[in-house]
C-alpha cells in the first residue's frame, strides 16, 4: 500500500508578514510531530487578504521565488523531512506579478511554482489589479512522498484546470484558498456558497478519481469573514474531514493512495472519456449561428 500522510494548516493572518511567518513555521512544526508527509499552507499566508482593496503600496508584499520564503522553508521542510506546498505574492519582475504556489520537497529541494491561471475580479477580490494569469501552464510535481498537483483558489471552480492536472498524472489536487462570506450577507447565501464551494471541488475528486485537498484561510478581514471550512474529500466525493469554519485547525489525514485504482476501476470515468468530441470547449462560447 502507497499510505501519505497529508497535513492541512488553516490559520487567521494580521497585518505583519513577519509574524504571519513565525506563526506558519510553528504551525508546520506541530503538523509534521503529528505524522504529515505533505503539508499545504492557504493563500498567501504571509499577509492579509490585501486584494480586498486596490492599493499600491500592497505590491511592496511581493517577493521573489524563489527567494526569502522558499528559502526559509526549504531549510525547515530539509530538518523536519516534509513536503511544504506555499501560497506566495511573486514579483516576477518590474511591474509584473503573480499569485503562484511554490513546492518544496522534503530534502529542502525547491521544485518549481504554479502560477494561478484563473484570477477573479469580484468585489473584495480585485486580484486583476494585482496578478497576470499564469503562463506556465498546469503543473505537478514528483515529491519524495507523491505525484501531486497543485491549483490555487479560483481555480477551484474550473473542472479543465482540474482534469489537466490529473490527466498529467497528478495523484492528489491540493488547492491553497482565501475566500469567505461578505459580512453583509444572509446566513443562507453564506451557507449556499460555501456548499457551492466544496461540491465543485468534491465532484473534481468525483470526475477524476482521485484525492483533493483544500486549505482556507479563517478570521474576520475588512469586512470579510474568511469561512475556513478546510476538507479532504475522497475520489467518491465523500468528505473525510472538514475543519471548523471560526477557529484556527491544523490537521493530520492519512490517504492511501492504492486505492486510486479501485476507484478509477469501479467507476471508470478516464477510460469512457470521448476525447475526439472535446474540441468545442476550447471556444468561449458556441453560438447558434
């Protein structure tokens, strides 16, 4: 059996990066004395959820990847034997940026980013005015411990992004998110959303067979109550864990992966896939005429 040992850190940020980070180590300390192989950190854990507002002086929060971040937990994912998946703001060069997840294998070894290729623009998430869509397309990475794809929140609702990942032989999704309920909003829209949320990452674990993990933030920001909520759901869809939606959560769940076969044997979606009818999605929309 092929067991992993997954590890889900679901934090509140402030305003200081330098004290979002030591919180974040101390935290990946407790999830790796609890057993966790792959450890993944929610979305930009290293400040607050700063595309709430346009502002400039925000872009003095990116850095280079690699750079300080990576390098500091390569040196922690080195001493304590883990895989560290990290949200970072990238500052890929003079006024060009990016929302991008590094991988760090457990030997401290920095294995490369993907860079979010969907960004939202919404009210309270004006990431257009901070990121360019990736350009490095879908990625995963051969970690010591899995074959592990990575996506980033938006992404979350695009079944394509998805099914690439897994098509290029992901065998776990891992998607690091920063999302919540407005303040203004009815308990019943609050509880519709996120439902709206976990159901469209449970039918990726569905539709490809295979494991997914998400980690959100939680904590009151600006007006915004992030919803937490974190969860691991199987490639059935059924949710294995759910963390609570007000408080922090580290967590610890154990997959085997052998079972990736079973599943994708009982129910076999990969094989029944009709590849030759899959041409219009590439279009934006198919008109009637």
């Amino acid at each position: 059996m092929k067991i992993v040992k997954v590890g889900l850190i679901q934090t509140t940020c402030s305003a200081d990066p330098l004290e979002n980070m030591q919180k974040t180590t101390a935290r990946i300390r407790e999830t790796a004395a609890q057993g966790a192989q792959i450890i993944c950190l929610q979305e930009l854990f290293r400040s607050l959820y700063f595309c709430d507002v346009e502002d400039y002086n925000n872009f003095l929060l990116a850095e280079a990847i690699p750079g300080p971040s990576t390098q500091e937990l390569g040196e922690l994912a080195k001493e304590l034997n883990v895989v560290i998946i990290a949200s970072l703001f990238e500052k890929r060069a003079e006024g060009l940026y990016h929302n991008t997840a590094a991988v760090i294998d457990a030997d401290g070894t920095y294995l490369g980013k993907y860079r979010k290729m969907h960004i939202p623009d919404d009210p309270g998430y004006y990431e257009k005015f901070y990121f360019t869509p990736g350009d490095l397309g879908y990625k995963v990475f051969d970690t010591k411990y899995a074959k592990i794809g990575v996506l980033v929140c938006w992404d979350q609702w695009y079944p394509e992004a998805a099914r690439i990942t897994s098509l290029m032989g992901a065998e776990m999704l891992f998607y690091p998110t920063a999302i919540g309920w407005a303040g203004t909003q009815d308990q019943a829209t609050n509880d519709e959303q996120y439902g709206a949320w976990q159901t469209i990452q449970r039918s990726h674990a569905v539709a490809n067979g295979i494991h997914v993990i998400s980690v959100n933030r939680t904590g009151s920001e600006a007006g915004m109550e992030f919803w937490g909520g974190s969860f691991v759901a199987n490639p059935f869809g059924r949710v294995l864990y759910q963390a609570p939606h007000d408080k922090e959560e580290i967590h610890v769940h154990e997959i085997n992966l052998s079972k990736t076969d079973y599943y994708r044997t009982h129910w076999p979606f990969m094989r029944d896939r009709r590849i030759d009818s899959y041409a219009p999605v590439t279009k934006r929309y198919i008109d009637a005429d």
